[in-house]
C-alpha cells in the first residue's frame, strides 16, 4: 500500500516514521525542508525558533517511549525543570499565578487581598458559557480580569467571551480551595503540566527535527495544489502526477480543503471561516538567566512572552527570545 503524507512539519514526520516499516510512505513537502513551524533556522550560530520557542514534553508514556528509543535517545536532551515568572503590574512573580498570591501580597496587599477574597466566592457549578465565564467561576472575578482575561485576549488575538473553554481544562493548572489556601500559606511547588520538559542538548531543537526526518522519502519544493479521488482506481491523485491509496494530511486545513475536488459548498464556506493568527518573533541578546520564560499579560506590551531559550542548555548563551 502507498500512503502520501501532506506536509513534512513535525505531524507528517512523526506518522511517516511510526508507518514507514510497514507500509511505502513518502512526503510531500512545499517547503526546501522538512520541520514546518517547529523548525530553527541559523541566525549567526544561534537557532532561532521564528515561530516561537518549541520545547518537547508528553503526559503520554508511548509518546516519550517513541522519541526516547526510536528518534533521539534520551541521553541527547536536557530534562529542564521549568522557572517561569510573570511580570505582573511593575514586579514578577512565580507562575502559575494562582499560587503566587503571597508575592502579589509583597507587592500590593489589597490585590492579594481581593485575588483571595474573590477565589473563595467563586461558585463554580460545572457548566460555562464560553472560556471567560471558565475563568470567572474556576478563579474568581479579579484573578479572572487582573490576568487570565487580559492574557487570554492577548495571545488569541480574540475575546474570552467568544472562545469554547473545553481546550483549556488539561492545559492549565486549576487550584481547588484546599490548594489555593495551601499556596497562601506555603510556597508550592511548580508541578502542574509541563513543569519540567526537553530540549536536545545540541541546544537546537533541529537535532530532533532532523533525527526524525531521518530515512523519510521527502519530496521538497512540492507545492500541493490539486487533489482528486479517482473513484474507479480507488486512488488519490495529487497535482494529477503522484498516485497514492491512502493520504494524510497535515498542510493547514483552511487552505488544503480548496484543493479537493467536490468538496461540498458548506465544507469549504466553513474552512474559509477559520480564523488564523500570525506570529512574529524578535531575537535579540540579554543578559544571562536562569529562568525559562516570562509572560506578560498586561495589554500595554505589545508581546505576550520571553522565551529564555539560552537558559535551556548546559552552555549559558544569554540569547533570549522576545516573542511579539
Ligand atoms: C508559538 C508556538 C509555540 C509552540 N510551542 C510548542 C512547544 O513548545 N511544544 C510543542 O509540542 N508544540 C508547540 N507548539 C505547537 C507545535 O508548533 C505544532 O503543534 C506543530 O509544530 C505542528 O506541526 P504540524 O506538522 O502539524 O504543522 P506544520 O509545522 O505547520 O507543518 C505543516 C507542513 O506542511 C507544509 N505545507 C503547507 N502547505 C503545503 C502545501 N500546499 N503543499 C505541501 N506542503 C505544504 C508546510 O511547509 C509545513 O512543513 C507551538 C506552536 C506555536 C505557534
């Protein structure tokens, strides 16, 4: 069986090598390489992520077991606990936020004071309209408006108010009363999801990109533009030259749904719909440190996060990432 995987970003990549002993599998890649957003790209010796620093972790056993014995062997990759802050109003506090309230309390005692007044009066009843009522009844009203609603807004470039909250519930750290009192009493420890990750020691995450490309037939410069599925071969046709089985997409759906023939009007009315926010990204060089990443909720900077990326090496470079 010929499978045609569409996209060589780390999607295309990791299917291609969990199916390449089985079955004839290539890549078909627009790009003159394979990685897509994850990729670095040499700025002066210093890999650049220009879509923003990526880092590698998983919940999921196999997943780590796959990377770890198949890709890049552990030994290959720093374990990194993570320290990040948040500058908060004009001073910085540990994050998450939600059990930083004696540092807010160092800095302005009647926002502490507010921040645990209102988390204990939140009624959480398990059903919420959309993602800013998630946060106004898991958190209270002024954690809600001080720093998740502002942050939220910030990076999805959308209202909370008109976002699902279902993506959020695994993502970020929930306290519940009896945690929430223990952060006010005690300094708690950081091990919510991600608190610790991976990054390759090489200190550029193409060493993982790369060991993942590794014996994949990729065509690059491969621009799709046409699919059709032949209905009396039972075979897929790409740009009316490579025939394949089965595909796999892993192009952006937005665009790849306007190359398919007969693709019903509501189909492709609803992929135009789909909103896509750009990111940039500065690089510039700071001075060194020991924390990971920074964020910055507050609407009057124009970004929402450093990314210390230097600080995720043995070999302190002090190169920070400014994401815009
Ligand atoms: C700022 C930021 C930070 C992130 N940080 C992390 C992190 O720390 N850890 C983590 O696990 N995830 C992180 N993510 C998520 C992660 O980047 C993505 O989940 C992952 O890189 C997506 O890979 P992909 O292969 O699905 O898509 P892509 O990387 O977008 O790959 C798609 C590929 O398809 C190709 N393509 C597009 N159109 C065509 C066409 N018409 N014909 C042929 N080829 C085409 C592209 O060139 C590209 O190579 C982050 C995402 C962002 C935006």
């Amino acid at each position: 069986m010929k499978i045609g995987i569409l996209g060589a970003g780390i999607s295309g990549l990791s299917i291609a090598r969990l199916l390449n002993n089985q079955y004839d599998v290539e890549i078909l890649e627009k790009a003159s390489i394979h990685g897509g957003i994850a990729r670095t790209r040499d700025v002066n010796g210093i890999a650049y992520h220009t879509i923003g620093g990526h880092c590698f972790n998983s919940k999921h056993k196999d997943v780590l077991d796959f990377v770890f014995d198949n890709i890049l062997p552990i030994t290959e990759w720093n374990r990194i606990k993570r320290k990040s802050r948040i500058k908060f109003h004009n001073y910085e506090i540990d994050y998450p936020i939600e059990f930083s309230i004696r540092q807010i309390f160092e800095n302005d005692k009647d926002l502490a004071q507010r921040i645990t007044v209102d988390f204990f009066k939140a009624i959480d009843n398990g059903t919420y309209d959309n993602l800013k009522d998630w946060f106004l009844k898991k958190f209270g009203d002024t954690l809600a408006y001080e720093y998740f609603i502002p942050y939220n807004k910030k990076i999805w470039n959308r209202l909370p108010e008109e976002m699902d909250y279902s993506w959020v519930e695994d993502k970020l750290p929930v306290p519940n009363q009896e945690s929430f009192f223990r952060g006010l009493i005690n300094k708690s420890e950081d091990n919510m999801a991600h608190f610790e990750f991976y990054y390759p020691k090489s200190n550029n995450q193409n060493t993982f990109i790369d060991a993942l490309a590794k014996d994949i037939i990729i065509h690059y410069n491969y621009e799709i533009e046409s699919v059709n599925y032949n209905q009396i071969s039972k075979k897929w046709h790409i740009n009316n030259d490579k025939i394949y089985d089965i595909i796999i997409n892993t192009t952006p759906i937005n665009r790849f749904i306007a190359t398919i023939s007969n693709v019903p009007i509501d189909v492709q009315e609803a992929a135009k719909k789909l909103k896509v926010n750009g990111i940039s990204n500065v690089l510039w060089k700071t001075k060194d440190t020991d924390k990971t990443w920074t964020y910055l909720p507050d609407s009057k900077y124009l970004f929402h996060r450093y990314i210390h990326i230097g600080s995720f090496s043995d070999r302190p470079t002090g190169m920070q990432y400014l994401k815009l």
